[in-house]
C-alpha cells in the first residue's frame, strides 16, 4: 500500500490576488474539503502535513536575489514604481498583493516539505496542491506565478546528485521549468500541452528538445484544441513510460493542472474528470518515488473533483461517485466523476488526433534518438 501525504493548511487559501483574478485559492480549500468529506485523511496510508514558509535563502537557489527583495517590497506595498520592470502590473495577469510574498513563500515550502516527506521515506508520493507555478522566472513573474516552487525543488534535488523526471500535464506549457534546466541532461522534463499556436506562454514546440548536455531532455508534445481522453491517453502511452524507463530517474515531480478539463474558461482541450484521473493513475504505475504539486485549474465546480481524484489515485483508492451529503449541501455538488463529457463534431476529434500523431511521431524522430529508444 503506497503511503502518500497531503500538504495543506488552511493559510494557503486565505489570501486574494485580485477580487476579478481568475486565480482562486479557496479552489485549495475546496479541495481539502473534499477529501475531508471522504474520509481521505482517515486512512492508514495517508497523512495530512502542514507546510511551511521557504526562506529567502532557499528561493535563493533559483530566483535572483534583486527579484526576492523586490517581491518583499511589493508585497509590502513599497516601490511599486518598479513593478513593471519584474513583469507585476495592477490589471494583469500578475497583480502585486498585500502578503504576496508569504502566500508565496508559503507554495514553495509546501513543495519542499513534500521533497522532504518522499526523501524521507515517510511517504512514497506526496501532493502539495498549492504548489505548481511553473512560469516563473528568475527574476520575474509570469503566468499567475511568482516564486517557481518546481524549479526551486528540483535545483535542490539536482544538488543533491538525484536523477529527476519532472512530468508537466497542464494545459499550458511550463516555460519556466524548462528554461531553468534546459541544458541539463540530470532532469528529464516531459510536457503534455495545448499547442502555443493558440494558448500562453505560445512555447513547447516539438522543436525544444534542449541544449548542450540537455539536448534530448526537454520533450514536449503539443496538444491541438478539443484533444479528448483517449487522444491524450494515446499520446501519454506512447511517450512517457518508455522515457522514465530509459532515464531511470531517482525521483518524479509532476505537475497536475487540471485546466485540460472540458469546463475550463481559459483553455481548450477536452478531457473529463475520468480521464484525467487516468492520466494520474498513469503517473502512479511508473512507480517512483513521487512529488506531486497543483498548478492550473479555473473552473471552481471541477477543480476540486479531480484533484480529489488526483490524490486517490496515489492512495490507490477509487471514490464513490456519489458526493458525500456535507460537501454536496455546501457546494453544490454532487457526483465526483463527469456525467456528461463535451459535445464535439467528429471532424474535429479526427482533426486533433491527426494532430497528436503528428507530434508523437516528430517527437519520436528528434528525441528518441538521444535515449537510445
């Protein structure tokens, strides 16, 4: 029986990053609650873990000094002339906060408690749903992210000697994590996205295959609009588990956003809750040692479902689909699993597969090769 941690409190769902902002942490709290509901933390094999602040040495390790002590004065409301400069802006994407900085701090130590829970050998996977922000850069903010927990956590791992698979599946390609280690050989970074042709960051091509001692070890498999379960699931089967075999990592980190879902306004594949559930359950056949973190996810009625279904699939646990009556009379929500999935015209779907084969097959050609596969 895998034994898996949760890292939540509920401190990581408290703050506001803008009234209209697309990006809600109460989805965290949701989550939580959820799983509450299930009885997930009552189970001999799971354990609820608190998180806790990063230092600044610690985001030290990947972020520029000059960028940490600016985030500390925004986030105090001092020096916002500079904003601009680190790519914060008041109506973007990126808004400066009162406590941005904890909130912040807080993501990246919730995944460096989850490295330390797996490294430990308290679990064999642990899930920081509040972690995930895999736009940031060095030295400035991208993407709803400002500090990238991933990056710090996996520069931590690299120091250490470890081996690290990172696997990406959220709608958007992580740019930041792979800029980070794009010339090194020591971090396989496998990404399954929505093709930038129509979604940010607009990176991920097939093409990005790395450089110098990483050349071979960014893959990316680009995703067309409207690309459903068994597409996805095609594509997953036909690239990842013969690349973890191949690098035989030390570790796996992965980022499970949930914006693939059908209902998600931001974005435009089409998986439903099960499907997604599929991919994660995927995730846990590769049979590592496991750090998992959140990321994307903007639709409120099916964040915390799949993530629900996230965490039960390290557990090895399959939830009824019927909602318990606590989180049902709340929310308003009743059945964990989709009822329906989306209405598309056949053309399509044959269009996006056609598409996903295409991308396997490049992908193969370029980067296969390096791995001796």
């Amino acid at each position: 029986m895998r034994q898996a941690a949760f890292i939540y409190d509920k401190q990581v769902s408290q703050h506001v990053v803008r009234t209209d902002h697309v990006m809600r942490p109460t989805r965290l709290q949701f989550t939580y609650e959820l799983l509450e509901a299930y009885g997930a933390f009552k189970l001999p094999n799971s354990r609820l873990v608190a998180p806790r602040h990063a230092t600044a040495e610690e985001l030290r390790i990947f972020h520029t000094p000059r960028y940490v002590e600016a985030v500390q004065r925004f986030s105090r409301g001092e020096g916002l002339e500079e904003q601009g400069e680190y790519n914060f802006a008041d109506d973007g994407d990126n808004p400066v906060y009162p406590g941005m900085y904890e909130a912040a701090c807080l993501a990246v130590g919730g995944t460096l408690v989850a490295v330390d829970e797996v490294r430990s050998g308290r679990a064999r996977v642990a899930f920081n749903v509040a972690g995930g922000y895999h736009h940031a850069a060095s030295e400035y903010a991208s993407g709803f992210c400002i500090f990238n927990d991933i990056a710090v956590a996996v520069h931590h791992l690299v120091k250490q000697g470890l081996r690290v698979a990172y696997i990406d599946i959220d709608a958007h390609h992580g740019d930041g994590l792979q800029d980070a280690f794009y010339g090194s050989d020591r971090v396989l970074k496998i990404s399954l996205h929505e093709t930038g042709r129509y979604l940010f960051p607009g990176t991920g091509q097939v093409e990005e295959i790395g450089t110098g001692p990483g050349l071979g070890y960014s893959v990316n498999l680009p995703l067309a609009p409207h690309t459903t379960d068994d597409t996805y699931l095609w594509a997953f089967d036909q690239v990842v588990p013969e690349l973890i075999e191949c690098f035989k990592p030390d570790l796996l980190v992965t980022q499970l956003g949930t914006d693939t879902h059908y209902k998600d306004p931001l974005t435009h594949l089409c998986l439903t809750a099960q499907g997604y559930a599929e991919v994660v359950k995927r995730l846990a056949a590769l049979d590592r040692p496991w750090v998992a973190v959140g990321g994307g996810g903007y639709e409120m009625s099916v964040v915390p479902r799949t993530w629900t279904l996230a965490y039960g699939a390290m557990l090895g646990v399959d939830w009824p689909d019927e909602i318990p009556h606590e989180y049902w009379e709340k929310y308003g929500i009743s059945l964990l699993r989709d009822a329906e999935g989306p209405n598309i015209d056949p053309a399509v779907s044959a269009a996006a597969r056609r598409t996903a084969e295409d991308s396997v097959a490049h992908l193969k050609r370029l980067v296969f090769p390096f791995h001796r596969v």
